[in-house]
C-alpha cells in the first residue's frame, strides 16, 4: 500500500483497507504486572510471553 502511495500511483482514498492474515498476539509479563495487568491462563492458548 506505501509504495504505491509513495510512487504516486494511488492516492491514500483510493486504497482499501486491509487486515493482517496473521497476527501474533506477545505479552511481556513483567511489564504487564508493573501496569496493574493481570495475566488471564486463558491467554496462554493465544499469547506467547517473554521475560
């Protein structure tokens, strides 16, 4: 989409939106904590953590 902008071959308006076909959801536990987040178990089946 960028490079058809940047290119001048597509105005922004001219331009679907798209959605990503993957998406990977990473929560970084400690970083959740400090916030006030609590990490659900149930986020274990869609999550991947990092220290």
């Amino acid at each position: 989409m960028a490079v058809a902008i940047l290119k001048g071959e597509a105005k922004p308006s001219e331009i679907k939106p798209e959605y990503p076909k993957n998406v990977k959801l990473v929560i970084n536990k400690q970083a959740a904590e400090k916030q006030g987040i609590k990490v659900k178990p149930e986020w274990d089946q869609m999550a991947e953590y990092m220290e």
